[in-house]
C-alpha cells in the first residue's frame, strides 16, 4: 500500500481533501478508505456555500452540510467552511426585495451577517477555518463585477471580514480565497488588500490558493514568486483546491489559456475510457511531482495542501468548463487505485 498522504507530511503541513455530500450517499464507497487514510482536514465542495444553506429568505437548510460534519466529527477530522461570500452559488433572493427590485447596500450587509451568524452559531465551535470572501478581485487586479460588487461597492470584501470578524468566533481563521494566484495583477492586489487590512485592523489570517492548476500552468518560477509575495504579508498560506487539469496528449488545459482554448481542447476527450497510458502517467505524475517540490521547499509559508476531490471520477473538471469530459486531475484514479502522480508527491518529503 502506498504511503499515507497526511503521514508523509505529518510536519510538513495538513493534508486535505474536498468531499460532496453525495459522497457519503454509498456507504460502501471505496474511496471512504483514501479519505480516512489521507486526509485529516475536509472541506465541503458545495454543501455550505450560500445556495444549499440558505435556499429562500428565512429558511435555513443544512441537511447537506450536517451529514458531512457529522462524519468529520465521527472519523477525527478538521473542517473547512467554504465559503461565506461568494457571487457564484448564491441565491437569486439575497439581491432582491418583496417586489423583485434591488435592495439596498445596508439591506445585502444584514443579509451576509445573518448568514455568518447562522453558520457560526451552527458550525462555529467545529469549523475552524473559513473561505470568507472568494473570487472577489480580477486577474487584473480590479475588484470583481458581481451583484456584491454593485450593490455594496468596492468595500464588499472588507465589508465581509468585518462582518466575519464580529460573527465568527475570535479562534476561527479568516482567509480570503481565489483562483489564478499566480497571475501578477491578482497576485500583487491581494497583497495590497491584506496590507490595508491589517492596516486598518481589519482581522485576516490566512491566503487561499485554490490551486487549479495545468500541466504547464503556473510555471514554477511564478508559483514560487507568488508563495514569496503572499508570505511576505507575514500570513500563512493555504492551497485549498488543488487539482491538475489533464486531458492527456495535448497539453491545453488548466485556468488561465483562456475559455475558448480551453473549450476547444474539452472536445478532445482523449481517454473515456478514463484509463491512461502509462507514458501519461509519468508525464502527470512528473507534474504534481515538480508541484510539490516548491510546496516543501516553502513549506514554512503553507499551512496546508487541499486537493479537489478524492478520485478522478469525482473531479469537477469532468464538467468544467464543458460537460462530459474526462479528466486526470487527481492522485487516485477512478478504480480508486494511486495513480504514480501519488508516489512523485510522497517522495518530494
Ligand atoms: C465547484 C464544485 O466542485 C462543483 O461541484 C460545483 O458545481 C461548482 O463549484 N472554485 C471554488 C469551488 O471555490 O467552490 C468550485 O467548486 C470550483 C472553483
């Protein structure tokens, strides 16, 4: 049997995964066994953001989110809550009034605090960790278009510490969450925000690199130039959605080669069959090997490594950005046996 991910880096940093709580519908998933041999931190892929929790004004659902927190706390895991405020995922309700018209600044600011405080008072004695804002600043650097972004202003994001700040207990760690990391303009505005924030008190602990990433996307200088720039606001890092978009062959995948190219590669779903050949996988595990190089090598600066999903067959990016592919993002395959990719990471430890 391979080596246990969260053995391996006992203190080097945690090891996470992300489970939907459709996982936990088949007790006799296989997969049940990587998670508990792996893992020790889980994050909810869906079940706690706005949308299942909160689906119509006033009534509060969190039959999806309980049954994973019950199996954390049954199986000696952390969790992380992803994510408070997020413009995807969240309820058409939240930005309207009685009359379908838009509400107010203040009326979207009760609307979040009501939610923080739900989950805290819920979850907040459990869940340690939390994707605060996500997604919320471009790859320029300019602060997202959203319905937050227009009804609050450029302030939603502090808006929504402060907010996590008051609601969330004082231990919770605060972290703001994002994609595309490595890119210059979104790199250097994220730090500028946590600077102002730690500026103007208010409270952040922690920056979330999700992390979905490609063969050839980011290149290591740029990954290890952004674990630099984050540390250097003295805030531990967190990669929190870790996978490896890969189709096979062709290399054109993962963010940041642009939606059209990476729509127009989707078509080619090379292996449906979703087994690889064994030159593809050295080429894959090579990758995640030269991924997790950096990762050690700066390992003071991170608090923890997430990967999205436990085995391919779960993976978002069967469905992203089109539907129907199949995709060879992650360290177990979808007969739930270690890929090669599993043994490249072990022994960068
Ligand atoms: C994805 C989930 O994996 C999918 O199941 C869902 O349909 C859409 O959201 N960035 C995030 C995650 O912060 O919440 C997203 O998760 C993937 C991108």
């Amino acid at each position: 049997p391979a080596a246990s991910l969260k053995d391996t880096f006992a203190s080097t940093f945690q090891m996470g995964t992300a489970l939907d709580h459709t996982f936990l519908e088949n007790l006799e998933n296989p997969a049940f066994d990587i998670v508990e041999t792996h893992f020790q931190i889980l994050t909810a892929t869906n079940a706690m953001k706005w949308e299942p929790t909160q689906p119509e004004n006033g009534k509060f659902d969190f039959t999806q989110a309980d049954t994973l927190v019950r199996y954390a706390k049954e199986g000696g895991f952390e969790m992380v809550g992803h994510t408070l405020f997020w413009h995807s995922q969240a309820p058409d309700w939240i930005f309207e009034d009685e009359n379908g018209e838009e509400v107010d600044r203040e009326t979207l600011l009760e609307r979040m605090r009501d939610r923080a405080r739900m989950m805290a008072a819920r979850y907040g004695d459990f869940v340690k960790i939390w994707d605060v804002v996500n997604e919320s600043i471009e790859n320029d650097g300019s602060w997202r278009e959203s319905k937050f972004h227009k009804i609050i202003g450029d302030d939603f994001t502090e808006q929504g510490f402060r907010i996590a700040m008051e609601e969330l207990p004082a231990d919770a760690k605060l972290l703001y969450n994002d994609y595309g990391m490595t890119n210059a303009g979104r790199r250097d505005a994220v730090v500028r925000m946590v600077k102002d924030f730690q500026a103007k008190g208010v409270r952040i602990d922690g920056i979330g690199m999700q992390g979905h990433w490609g063969m050839d996307y980011p290149s290591t200088e740029d990954l290890e130039a952004s674990l630099d720039a984050f540390a250097s606001t003295g805030l531990p890092i967190h990669i929190t959605e870790l996978d490896v978009d890969f189709l096979g062959k062709d290399n054109l995948a993962g963010a940041n080669i642009g939606r059209k190219k990476l729509v127009a590669n989707s078509q080619n779903n090379l292996y449906p069959s979703g087994v690889l050949p064994a030159e593809e996988e050295e080429r894959f595990a090579e990758r995640y090997g030269e991924i997790f190089e950096i990762l050690v090598r700066n390992a003071e600066k991170i608090d923890r490594v997430t990967f999205w999903g436990v085995t391919d067959k779960d993976s978002w990016l069967n469905n992203f950005p089109v539907r129907g592919r199949t995709n060879f993002s992650l360290l177990f395959n979808r007969a739930n046996e270690a890929r090669p990719a599993l043994k490249a990471v072990v022994e960068t430890a």
